[in-house]
C-alpha cells in the first residue's frame, strides 16, 4: 500500500507514516517512548491532594517555628496541630 494511500486510510499525515515506515524497516519498537519530566510520586505523603501533603509539611513547619521561637503555645495549638 503506498504511504499516502496508508495517510489517508488511518487520517494522520504523510509524514507520520513515514516516520513509522522508517522505524519499522531499521527495527524498531513503534510502542511510545517514555516521556520526558520528572518520574511519578510514589510517596502517598507528597502527592497533590494528600491530606498529610503540602498542607501539613506547611503547618508543621509553622508550628516547628513558633515553638522554636520561644511563642507560648496553647494545649488547643497543639491539639489541632500536633506536637512538633
């Protein structure tokens, strides 16, 4: 089947099934490759949304810096935010 006939059959362009003809005849894989970035989060506690995520690291790291500082922190601060 020539390769515009092949275009025209499946809708893509000619280019795209040229570009796959080529990978086919060198032999290579046509699965996708991996795309570029950063890898998945695997840690639970670092996912987006994650109530033990960026919300508690930012209020533990507040509670850490007010203790830190010398503030007076209530029985109810520690409660609600736990102990640092």
């Amino acid at each position: 089947m020539p390769k515009i006939q092949a275009a025209k059959t499946f809708g893509v362009g000619i280019s795209s099934v040229k570009r796959y003809a080529s990978k086919v005849e060198r032999g290579e894989s046509l699965a996708p490759n991996k795309s570029p970035g950063s890898g998945a989060v695997t840690d639970p506690a670092r996912r987006r949304g994650s109530p033990s995520g960026s919300a508690g690291r930012r209020r533990r790291r507040l509670l850490l810096s007010l203790f830190n500082s010398g503030a007076d922190l209530s029985s109810w601060t520690i409660l609600v935010c736990g102990r640092p």
